[in-house]
C-alpha cells in the first residue's frame, strides 16, 4: 500500500517533506527561505546518499528552480511577476500549505481510529474457528493451573519438592539398567522422563557415559533408533567400530 | 427497498419504536443501539470492547496505512478531488491507495469534474467514514486553525 516513493532518512522523506521540514527549520515563510542554505543542506544530502531516485530528485530539482526564480523576482525591485508566475508562486504555497495539514489531519485520524471501541461485524466463520484453534490458548491454561497451584499451596502448605536428579544419579541408573537389560531404547527410556530437566539430565549422562567408554550409541540405519549399549571388551559393537576407525 | 415499504408509515411510530428499542439497548448489554448522524446501528457496547476483541481475529482490527489516513485528512480538508489533485498535494502516485479505500467504502465516487477538456472522476469521504471513525461530522477533528498553530510552533 505504501508508495515506494519515499526514502526513510529519519528527520525527512519526500521532496515536498524536505521543503516543508527545511521551511519548519528555519522558522521562516517561504518567502524568506535561504536557498543558499536550502541549497547548501540539499547538496550534504546528496553527497551522503549512495543512491538516488531520479524522479524525486527532479521533483526536488523543479521546486528549487521555482523558488530561485521567485526569490530572484522578489530582490529585483520594480519586475513586476507575470501572471502565470503568480499563479505559481500561488499553488506551490497552497501546495505546501495543505501537504502540512494533511499530515496533522492524518495523524489526527490515526488517534481517532486508535480510539474506535465498537465493533459492527466480524466475521462469523473468522470467529468459529477462532474458538476452536486459539481460545483458550495454551498459555491461558497454563496460566490458570498455575494460579490454581499457588492458591492450593497457600491453602494445604504441604511441602512439596521435586527430586533433582545429578547427572552421576543418572549414570548409575543407566548402568544398573544395562547390566539387566543389555540394551536401552534412548527415546523409549527419555519418554518415562518426569521433566524437561530429567531429559537433560539422561542427556547429559549419556553423553558422559560414552565420552568415558563405557557405552556406545547405535544407529543402525538412518533415521533409526538410537539405543545404549555397554561398551564390553570383544563384543560385536566394538569390534565394528574398530574396524571403521582403522 | 425499506423506504419503499415504510413510506405510508407514521413516522414518529418509528421514532418512538426506535426509542424505545434505544432503552432497552442500553447500560450493560453486550449489544447496543447507537444514534448518530448516520442512523441507528447495532453494535458491541464499548465497555465490553477489550473482551469482544479477542474472540476476533487481528485482520478485524487492522490499522489504516499512512498514505491512506494522508488522502482521507486530504479529502477531509479540501474536499471533492480528483485523483490527479490528491496526488498533486500529496507529491505522489495515490492511485492503488485510492483503490483500497474505494474498496474499503471509506470514500465514494462523487461526480464528474471537466479539466481542460478532460472529465476526471471526483472523490469524496463517504458516510462508511464517520462510521469507520466513530464520529459524527468532521467538526470533530482538529479544526484548520488548530492545526495551523501547530504548524507555526
């Protein structure tokens, strides 16, 4: 919707912004505009561009030249403006007058349409699926347990901690495991997981447990299981993976 | 089609069925009926605005771009223009801005202008304007001298 028109500098944008910023500046009316300086600030700005839009620059261009020349008519007594000029020297004034005020009114309108707290019509259908997909929202749910968890704490005060489980807890349950069961199916084992901080925890050990050579992860084919084995002294495991390192 | 149907109606029947349908839509209701300057409406009671909103999606509430609320300021101001001279002031292209909110009713076609020989189309704020804003005339905007004062600071 927006019209690629404009360059964003921050302070302007626009060939009739850049004239109505300057005329703001000065604090002066057009009348008593410095073009040196206008001219002078246009020229820094376009030293500092790497890239400029030729129409704009034109339209710069235009408005520059129409205001040299009635600047220049001004400082000549006794030159009367011909007609036409002074129709210019007219629009350009009511141009730049209005382009002023319609910035304020859009803002203007902007605050108005902030404010707007009634609604006429929305969509029935927008509003179905609205209930299903997004209300409540997860967080709305979990926002209430946890509510209704710190009411319940308040009220029984039973003191409840979960056990923290160290990663050499972990390593030693991993083992005890291995020992009976050979092998260890990790995503099966992560799911019986009680918490986040438990999965990582498993991570974490098992990352450990294999770092140390004590077990080996296998994959036995892409995309496959990832299961825990004990890394013994002339079993398969070992001595296939002898052989691919060699 | 409705004023055809109502024009052997007395009209202060009506008057005085919408009054009375006013004060039963009124105070806390979910719904209620709102006079203004463009006729009776039902619409969601302000104070309950926040909890309406989320049932509806974003899309409902989606802002007015800037080159929109700049041609509509402009129309609000000068009143009837033509697409060349709402570009004119603005200093460029506001055609496809045009567009949507021709699309979006917030400003209508309102007669023909001749320029040079040429008819141009005139654009004017449509009543779906006040609508839209929630107010009741432009009188509720900053008036030109207010703004003007803010120019001048």
């Amino acid at each position: 919707m927006e019209d690629g028109f404009r360059i964003d500098l921050g302070f302007f944008e626009g060939p009739l912004d850049l004239l109505l910023f300057l005329v703001k500046k000065e604090e002066v009316s057009i009348w008593e505009i410095s073009l040196t300086k206008i001219t002078d600030e246009y020229l820094r700005y376009l030293e500092e561009k790497k890239f400029i839009n030729p129409s704009r620059e034109a339209d710069f261009l235009l408005m520059a030249s129409i205001l040299i020349h009635l600047k220049s008519s001004r400082l000549l007594p006794k030159i009367k403006l011909e007609e036409g000029e002074e129709d210019e020297e007219y629009a350009l004034r009511d141009r730049i007058e209005t382009y002023g005020i319609i910035k304020n009114f859009a803002f203007a309108l902007k605050k108005l349409e902030e404010s707007v707290n009634i609604i006429r019509k929305g969509k029935v259908e927008e509003f179905e699926k609205q209930i299903i997909i997004e209300f409540p929202s997860l967080y709305d749910i979990a926002k209430a347990f946890i509510e209704v968890a710190k009411r319940k704490e308040q009220e029984e005060s039973i003191p409840y901690r979960e056990r923290k489980v160290s990663i050499e807890e972990k390593i030693s349950e991993l083992l005890s495991v291995l020992r009976i069961e050979n092998k260890i199916k990790l995503l099966e084992y992560l799911e019986n997981s009680k918490s986040i901080e438990e999965i990582i925890v498993t991570f974490l050990a098992v990352l450990e447990l294999i770092r140390r050579g004590i077990i080996i992860a296998i994959q036995r084919r892409e995309f496959g299981e990832i299961e825990i084995k004990l890394w013994r002294k002339g079993s398969k495991e070992r001595r296939d993976y002898a052989q691919r390192i060699n | 089609m409705l004023k055809e149907f109502l024009k052997d109606f007395d009209g202060s029947l009506i008057d005085k069925a919408l009054e009375e349908l006013s004060q039963e839509f009124n105070g806390d209701r979910g719904i209620i009926l709102k006079c203004s300057n463009q006729g009776y409406e039902f619409v969601t009671n302000p104070i309950y605005f926040e909890e309406v909103k989320k049932f509806l999606s974003p899309k409902n509430f989606k802002r007015l771009s800037q080159a929109s609320l700049e041609i509509l300021g402009l129309l609000a101001y000068k009143g009837p223009l033509t697409m060349a001279e709402i570009s004119y002031y603005r200093g460029t292209n506001s055609s496809s801005t045009l567009k949507y909110l021709l699309e979006k009713g917030l400003i209508k076609i309102n007669g023909k202008k001749k320029v040079q020989g040429k008819t141009s189309t005139l654009f004017s704020l449509s009543e779906n304007f006040f609508r839209y804003f929630n107010i009741n005339s432009l009188d509720e905007l900053p008036s030109i001298e207010e703004i003007k004062e803010v120019i001048e600071e």
